[in-house]
C-alpha cells in the first residue's frame, strides 16, 4: 500500500505547481521573484515544489499579499 501523504510531498515541477495552483506558470515565474516567502526550492536550475508546502502557504493568507 502507498501512503498518499508521502506521494503529495514528493517535490513537483513549476509546470505541475502552477497546474495545481490554477495559474499560468508565467505568474508563478513573477511570484518567485515577487514574494519572498513562497515555498520554492532550487534544485540546481530547476524550481521545485511540494503540494503540501504551497497548501501550507495559500492557507496562511500569504500568497493574498
């Protein structure tokens, strides 16, 4: 059996990010340089992301701002 929980915290790509967010991945670009507390991580040239960080982030009203 595959816990889910662990599959949704296995880091996803820009495309896949901005997909699950509901968003162009043009604006997710402009958010990475525009707001300083988004839960993006570099992985050498690449921008990776965990579901359950960006849950994280849209619950605590910050990505509002």
């Amino acid at each position: 059996m595959i816990d889910n929980n662990l599959m949704d915290d296995n880091y996803i790509s820009i495309d896949d990010a901005a997909a699950y967010l509901g968003i162009k991945i043009v604006t997710l670009r402009s958010w990475i340089k525009k707001k300083p507390d988004i839960p993006a991580h570099r992985v050498g040239k690449l921008w990776k992301f965990k579901r359950s960080e960006l849950d994280e982030w849209i619950a605590s009203g910050k990505s509002a701002e």
